[in-house]
C-alpha cells in the first residue's frame, strides 16, 4: 500500500525530489513570516501575512495540479497570446496598477476587488514561454549577436513595463531569464559577455577615465578577437558602450533622490545611517548578532523591536540570520543549491529542445532573485525591492514560483 501510494505520488508530482525541497523551503517560509509578524508593538502590515501565504500556497498547488493534467503542446501553442496578455496587464498597471504594503510607492498591483496580483510574476512566466517557444522552432545557430536581437526583443517589452512602474528588482530577474535561455540555446559565453558589455559601461562611466580606459580596452579586445566576431557585431557592441556611457550623467539626474542614496548607500552605508542607510545597517547588524546558531526562532531583538525593515519580504534572509544563524542562512542556500541542481539536472536529461529552454529560463530568473536579495541583506549589491523565492512573503509570486515549478516538472515528462 505505501509502494502504491509512493509511486502515485511520483507520479502527480513529476519530479519528487523537487517538489519535496521545494515544499520544505515553502514551509519554511511560511514558518520565518509568522516570526517576523511577532513584534512587541504588533504591525498591521506583517501581522496574519503568514496565514495568507498558506492561503496562497494551496491555491499554488492547485494549480500544479492541474499543469500535471495538461498537455505540453498547450503551454507551447498558448505561449504567444499568453504573453501578449501579460504585457497588456502590465500596461493597464502603469494607469491603473497600486501599490501594497512596504512596496505602497510602486504601481504594481492590479486590484480586481476580491484580491490583488501582480501581473508582472504572470509576465515571468509567460516570457519565459515565448522566449523558449521562440528559441525552440529558430533554424539558426546562436554564433552571432545578431541572433539575440529578436530574443532581446521578447525580453526587453515587459522589462521596461515594469521598470516604469518603476519596480527595478522585478525587471531583474528578466535579465536571468534572458542570459539562461540564450545560454542554453548555445550562445557562446564570449557572446553573452559582449551582450553584457554595455552594462558594464554603464557602470564605469560614474569615472571618465576609468570608463574611457575601459573602452580603449574593449576596442583592443574586440580587434583581437576579430575573426570570433563579425564587424557589425563588434560595431554594435561599442556603439551600445559608447551610448551607454554617455547616457550615464542624464540617467543619473533622472533618478530618483531616494534611488540616489541607494546606490551612494551602497557605496558606503555610513554616508546616510538614519535614511537610506538604515535598512542595510541594521541588517548587517540582524545578520552580524545571530552569531553561528542564532538567537532562537522568534527571539530576533532586531525583528522584534521592527528596527528591520521589510522583515518579512525583502529582507526576511535578515530574519533567518539573526535568528537562526550562520547555520540557518547556510542551510537555506544549501537547500535553494539542491533546488537549482535539481533544476538543471532535468534540463540535461530532456532530449525536448522546448523544455531544456523553458527550464533555464526559470533558473535564470531565480539564479537573479537569491543573489540578489541575499546581496543586498549584507550590501553586496544596492537594496532594491525583491523577494526571496519560496520564502518571501507575496502571494502572486508564490503562486507563480509554484506554477513555474509545475511547468518545470510537466515539460520534462513529454519530451
């Protein structure tokens, strides 16, 4: 009987192992949202916001459930007008979205009465399918930077939707989606760096000499590496620097003041630590005071007289430090480790070109999340609103963390 019961759920599952994992980070999660709603002078924000994740969850494996059912082909015939769908969604949130909780200064909320969600989750996925649908039926090779050019296309529509919200971390994980799917299709890394390149530029460019150093070396680099790449590649490439380099001044004075300090934070969190710097001290401080076991599920002083912000969403990895330490933070990234192994795993065993492609681009998108969000707790990379997969408290991407996970699972068993 528990053979039978065990094959079953093999079975409904797809792939045990995974769902099991992913399962335990989700009560996981649910478990550090209901200890960081516990605060001496109680919050109205994170207060029951671990019960509406359980809420979530169950409507997360109900429809797992249903894309065990499905067939594979619907996912690849509904790929286009499913991302369609999205980006109108993310359009109608630019005049009608609003915002939520601790993200109440970003429009991205899309409020139908009986709950809200945010269609840019739903713009996650369903790029991720028409960027692999795409990717899958193409007749060429990905040998040139030409080739990206559509896919680039795919990617950058409902990036820049949610960047006017504006939601910058969300329009992160677009990025993983795109250089996991490009990488899987066989787009050599000496192509994706050349892709990347013009971020870089962006970056450099706050110094004029670095950034001119900087180009007078990818000019040497890309003449030494002249007969990998075509001329008009490598004229797009420094063109795109160039422009990205010069962008840098009006793009600066365009931000936001709390976007400024943000990054000026991030270069030295003492320059502001009342304002924009606070949210990293005190993590640091959260992280820095759980020591190597912690100071007790639910007995976090950082936690619990609110000195952290966002506890239970973005930086509730801060929460997991104080309060179970190096050994919980460590034992946390294991488990997202074994989770993206599994992951890939899958991808290598598929002989269907679809499902490897669909697989990555998921990998991708949450390689962007964990790194980022456990980043920024510890000022590795600037604060910017994103979650923590699995674990962060949010409903529409649990669900959609959920959905993905079913679509994971489905593709690989149809091939």
């Amino acid at each position: 009987m528990t053979l039978k019961l065990w094959k079953a759920f093999c079975t409904w599952s797809g792939e045990p192992r995974l769902f099991l994992a992913v399962s335990l980070m989700t009560i996981f999660g649910i478990l550090m949202i209901y200890s960081a709603g516990v605060l001496n002078i109680p919050s109205v924000v994170s207060q029951g916001a671990w019960f509406r994740q359980i809420i979530w969850w169950v409507l997360a494996l109900t429809a797992f459930s249903l894309l065990q059912k499905m067939r594979v082909r619907w996912l690849e015939w509904f790929a286009y007008p499913l991302y369609g769908f999205s980006c109108f969604l993310l359009l109608a949130t630019l005049f009608f979205g609003s915002g939520s909780g601790t993200a109440a200064g970003v429009n991205s909320f899309l409020d139908l009465g009986v709950f809200r969600f945010q269609p840019a989750e739903i713009a996650k996925v369903t790029t991720i399918l028409a960027l692999a649908k795409y990717i899958s039926v193409y007749t060429g090779d990905f040998h040139n930077l030409r080739a990206v050019v559509v896919p680039s296309v795919f990617v950058s529509l409902p990036l820049v939707l949610v960047l006017l919200q504006p939601d910058l971390g969300t329009s992160l994980a677009f990025i993983g989606i795109l250089f996991g799917i490009l990488f899987w299709a066989g787009t050599p890394v000496f192509h994706l760096t050349l892709l990347a390149s013009p971020g870089l530029a962006l970056i450099l460019s706050y110094d004029s000499r670095i950034w001119a150093a900087y180009f007078v070396f990818l000019i040497a680099f890309l003449y030494w590496y002249r007969r990998r790449v075509y001329l008009l590649d490598s004229v797009t490439v420094l063109l795109a620097n160039l422009v990205a380099g010069t962008i840098s001044t009006p793009l600066w004075n365009s931000l936001a003041d709390y976007q400024k300090n943000r990054i000026l934070v991030f270069l030295d969190p003492s320059v502001d630590p009342r304002g924009a710097g606070y949210h990293v001290i005190q993590s640091m401080v959260a992280i820095g005071s759980g020591g190597i076991t912690g100071k007790g599920f639910m007995e976090g002083t950082q936690k619990r007289f609110n000195f952290l912000p966002e506890q239970h969403t973005d930086f509730i990895f801060s929460v997991i430090g104080e309060e179970l330490g190096f050994l919980g933070t460590l034992s946390t990234l294991v488990l997202f480790g074994f989770i993206l192994f599994t992951l890939l795993k899958m991808a290598e065993k598929t002989a269907d070109t679809f499902a490897g492609l669909v697989i990555f681009g998921i990998l991708g998108a949450w390689i962007v999340h964990v790194f980022v969000n456990v980043g920024m707790t510890i000022n590795v990379v600037p604060v910017t609103g994103i979650p923590l997969p699995f674990i962060s408290y949010g409903g529409s991407f649990l669900f959609m963390s959920w959905v993905a996970i079913g679509m994971a699972t489905r593709v690989v068993q149809e091939d």
